[in-house]
C-alpha cells in the first residue's frame, strides 16, 4: 500500500510515497489451497487482497459463503469490504468489538451514499439497509458483538434521508441522460454533447457543496472547503432542501451570473459531510 509522509524528513526523501509491505508465510500446501480458494471468493465481492489477512476478510468470507449466490448480499460486502479498505485503510478499527458507532454512521451516511448507483427501481437504500440489519445480527451472534440496537437506530434515521438522496441522484443523471433506461440509449453521444456545452465554460469548480438555501427556481449552493457560494440553475429544485450535500461539477459561461450542474458524483445526506 502506499501513502504520502505527512512527517518531517531530510529534504531528500520527504517527498517521496512511503511503501508499506507485508508477507504472509504459507506453511503447507493446505493453506496455500485455502488461501487461493479465499482469494477467488473474494472477487466475487473484489475485496482488496489486504482483505484476505485481516479478522473482517475472513468473516466477510465466512457470511457470503452462507448465501454464495445472493446478489444483494454480495453487493453489500463489496461496499463493506471496499470501506473497510479503501475508505479506513490504516485506521481501521482491530476488531469488530472495537468499533465505535461514528464507524457505523460513516459507513451509513458517508460511504454508502458515495458508492450509491443510478438504477431504474430505486431499491438500492432499502436493499443495503436491509443486508446492513442481517449482517450485524450476524456479527451479535458470532462474533459476540452488541450492535444491532446502535444501527437500527441509525437505519430509522438514515431511511427517509438515503431515500431522498437516491431519488435526487437518479434525478440529476435522468435531467443530463433522458434515455439513459432506454435499450437504444448511446451514451457516447450524450457524453459528447456534455462536453461540449462544459467546454464553452470560463469558469469550473469540481467540489463538494452545500445547499444552503433555494431562491424560487435557483439552488444556492457553498463549498464546504473554501465557503464560496454559487447560483445554480436547472437543478431538479422541488426535490433539493437545505443541508443536502452536493458532489460535482458546476460551470459557468462568460459574463454570465448563475451556473450550472454538469456532473453528479454523489449526493449525501448532512450528517456525511462530519466524514468528508
């Protein structure tokens, strides 16, 4: 794995990417079966390698192969095993027991909204906190934890807001891709038609944003870094409160005023701007 030094060091090397290894030792032909036959199951839910030598690795292992086949199971532990990974990285917690419950709300209202995909049903909140709720009950029961009672609190909060969040992503993309569900739909000439009205932008600002109020039809939006605030039009404005987060892209034309939203990363409810 490789990081960036935040620390102090010789000029030489201070700069330079930090890399991490490790080795795992298999001692007998057994365990090199056991590692491979991990490994392939792994991928079905393309947990990261570091996965397979860690305690949640081999548990996410243990709960899919339960239901080898379940669709809905399996993409949950691709978003769980891909917090755990990508978004934790050196500071995941050691153990299950040792979570705190910001490591549920996170995973809750930060990451899952980030890995959330547009789909013509919209079931993508209901089914994820749904393997949410089966999976800790798991964790209670087999890994002597107590956390159903933390994330059923945190579910009856997250629902009605997850929900919003997704129906405003399918929204936005649906406002750029009207046939994006069509079986004739050719992405590659909405994209072209999309970069060339984002190429006769002066001004562009790729960020995370927050809504803070809405003038009749025009969003106001603020960048949770730098605090500066943009006019936004053309946003689907009926389905966009106060507190919403906004990952994207806006861009504005020469001499002109209001901007506009180009492109949707992920839309958040307020708590997941705490882990951003």
């Amino acid at each position: 794995m490789m990081k960036t030094s935040n620390s102090t060091k010789d000029s030489r090397t201070k700069n330079r990417p930090e890399i991490r290894m490790w080795m795992q030792s298999i001692a007998n032909p057994k365990e090199r079966q056991e590692l491979l036959r991990n490994l392939e199951i792994s991928a079905e839910f393309e947990m990261r390698y570091r996965g397979l030598f860690t305690y949640y690795g081999k548990d996410l292992i243990t709960y899919k192969l339960q239901k080898p086949s379940d669709k809905n199971r399996n993409e949950f532990l691709r978003i769980l095993s891909k917090f755990m990974t990508d978004c934790l990285e050196d500071n995941c917690p050691a153990s299950w027991l040792q979570c705190q419950p910001s490591f549920w709300e996170e995973f809750i209202f930060m990451f899952f909204p980030h890995s959330m995909k547009v789909t013509a049903e919209e079931k993508q909140v209901e089914a994820f906190l749904l393997q949410l709720k089966k999976f800790v009950r798991w964790l209670d029961k087999n890994k002597g934890t107590s956390w159903s009672p933390v994330v059923k609190d945190l579910i009856v909060a997250a629902t009605p807001e997850l929900k919003d969040c997704e129906h405003l992503l399918n929204s936005l993309f649906l406002l750029d891709y009207p046939l994006l569900f069509h079986p004739d739909w050719d992405p590659e000439q909405d994209f072209e038609r999309m970069n060339q009205e984002f190429a006769q932008c002066a001004d562009r600002s790729n960020s995370i944003f927050e809504v803070t109020s809405k003038i009749e039809n025009t969003v106001v939006l603020t960048d949770i870094d730098t605090h500066c605030t943009y006019y936004v039009k053309g946003l689907p404005y009926q389905l966009i409160e106060p507190g919403i987060i906004m990952s994207g892209i806006i861009g504005r034309k020469r001499d002109e005023f209001v901007w506009k939203w180009y492109q949707t990363d992920g839309i958040y409810p307020q708590i997941g701007k705490n882990y951003m």
